[in-house]
C-alpha cells in the first residue's frame, strides 16, 4: 500500500491536527512530505510532535522512515522497463505463459479489492451523465486505453471526445470544456510530462471534473484530479501490465449501458439503422447502394 492509500485508509481515526498535516501531505503528493519537519509543521500549521504521532499512526517508526517510503515511491514510478527486467522473476516450471497469466490473474484480484466501489459508482455516474461532455486522453502507450475508452462509450451516449496526442490541437478542446464536463485520463509509469501540461491548463481554464486512471505509485496528474483509480500493475517482468485498467474501462462501460439499458438500446438500434443504410462491411468500409454505384 503506498503511504497515500495509507493515509486515506485511516483518514476517520485522525485528529484536527492529523487531517492538516494529511492535507499538505496529499495536496502536493509525494512532494508535500519530503520537506524538513519544521517546514511541514509550519505549512500544516501544528507542533513537531503532532507529525511523529501522524506518521507513527501510518507504521512508521520515525520522519525519515516515512520519507523514505515516499523517495522509495518515487523511484518505483520512475523504473523503465530495463530497470524491471533486471529484477524479473517469472517461473519456467508451469511454462512461461501459465506463470504469466497466474501474476495477471493476481493483479486483476488486487484491483478488485483495492478500487472502492464507492470511487467506480461515482465516476459512472459523472460519466453517464448526459449533461457532461466526457474528453478522454492518455500517453505515448496508455492512449490505446483511451481510444478503446472513447469508442464504446460512443456507442452508449453523445459527447465523447478523444484528445489527440499533437498539444497543438488541445486549445480547441480545452475552450470547448466547462466545468460540469469530465475528463478522464490515463498514465502509467513512467509519467508523461505533457499529460500533466493539459490538467494544469485545463483545471486553470475550464476546472473540469479529472479522473486518473494510473498505477499504484501515483501519476503527477493524480494531483489535480477529483477522482483516482490507482491500480496494480507490476507482473515481475520488464513489462507493466494493463490488464487491470483495460477491465475498469470494460467494467464502466458496461455499468454505464446497464443502469440505462432503454436509451443504450435505442441508441444501438439506431446505429445499426445507419450502418445498414451506409452498407458497412465487417472491414469497416463503406459503400453506396447497389443502385449508386459506377
């Protein structure tokens, strides 16, 4: 468990002076916890002592136990695949795939438990909300996620927007949002600059509601986000996993058309009426009737 989840596990049993410390932890994580005692005691405002009891409250035995487990956090998000592969640990004596589908198996249970339901009921509810444009983006590998994202939930309502990679088209979206609107966006170590560049912009200029979809260690976009789906997706291997957040976006969409299942069939119906009317093969190609044809 990093020392965030931590922190909010046990959110209810702290005291006045234990939230505030929490809150100038949390609002610059991992970062708000890396100054000097004194200096966070003056930020949070309370005694040194106060601190040792925070951190003792999360198993640590000290201030610098507590900041080594955020610099540890730290490095983690930062490994490369490289980094990983030095350590992989994948056992050849079932065969190399069963060994692997075994550890993806076991991430895909960590999810479940980890993700509060709470959490997944309140983001369907913001992103089947009609009202809310939903504007999906990832990173270099992480948009596959997006896009596959953006493509069923077209098929469920109105008003989905997948952002392209070029940073010079995102004024254009940008200006579009509002607050009401959702943005909902995807990365995994080892973080995307450019992905925190548009939360930063798009919170100062529309602040609309950000749903992070990242791994346990934490993107820096987490930081501006309302909602965070932190999942496992550390397999052993030079390779991260993305098997748990590909089953979040399957679960949502499904949740999504489920809880509404009249307009998300007469939604379908339509669609399909078009796609026999534009005479779509299964290549995805379009043709004119018969009687238009050359």
């Amino acid at each position: 468990m990093t020392v965030k989840a931590q922190i909010l596990s046990v959110s209810e049993e702290m005291t006045a002076a234990e939230r505030k410390i929490s809150a100038v932890v949390l609002a610059d994580y991992p970062f708000g916890g890396l100054a000097s005692i004194q200096e966070l005691a003056e930020r949070a405002k309370v005694s040194a002592p106060s601190i040792t009891r925070f951190v003792a409250k999360l198993g640590c035995a000290g201030y610098q136990e507590f900041q080594r487990r955020l610099i540890d956090e730290l490095k983690e998000g930062a490994r490369s695949p490289i980094d990983l592969r030095a350590t992989q640990d994948i056992s050849a004596r079932r065969g190399f795939l069963p060994a692997y589908f075994e550890r993806v198996r076991s991430r895909l249970e960590q999810a479940a438990a980890d993700v509060p339901e709470e959490t997944f009921e309140a983001v369907c509810a913001l992103i089947a909300d009609p009202k809310r444009a939903v504007y999906v983006m990832g990173g270099r590998v992480s948009d596959s996620l997006a896009r596959f994202l953006a493509i069923n939930l077209r098929l469920v309502r109105k008003g989905v927007h997948h952002i392209p990679a070029d940073p010079e088209m995102w004024p254009d979206y940008i200006q579009t949002m509002t607050s009401r609107d959702v943005v909902v966006l995807f990365d995994f170590r080892r973080y995307q600059p450019s992905l925190l560049r548009f939360a930063e912009t798009a919170s100062r200029t529309a602040r609309p509601q950000i749903v992070v979809v990242t791994d346990q260690w934490l993107s820096p976009v987490a930081q501006l986000a309302q909602r965070i789906f932190a999942l496992p997706i550390a397999v052993g291997t030079a390779w991260d996993t993305l098997v748990g957040p590909l089953a979040l976006i399957e679960a949502l969409v499904v949740k999504i058309s489920e809880d509404d299942w009249e307009n998300t069939r007469a939604r379908f119906e339509a669609w399909d009426g078009l796609r026999d009317r534009l005479r779509i093969d299964p290549s995805g190609d379009a043709s004119l009737p018969a009687s238009r044809r050359d």
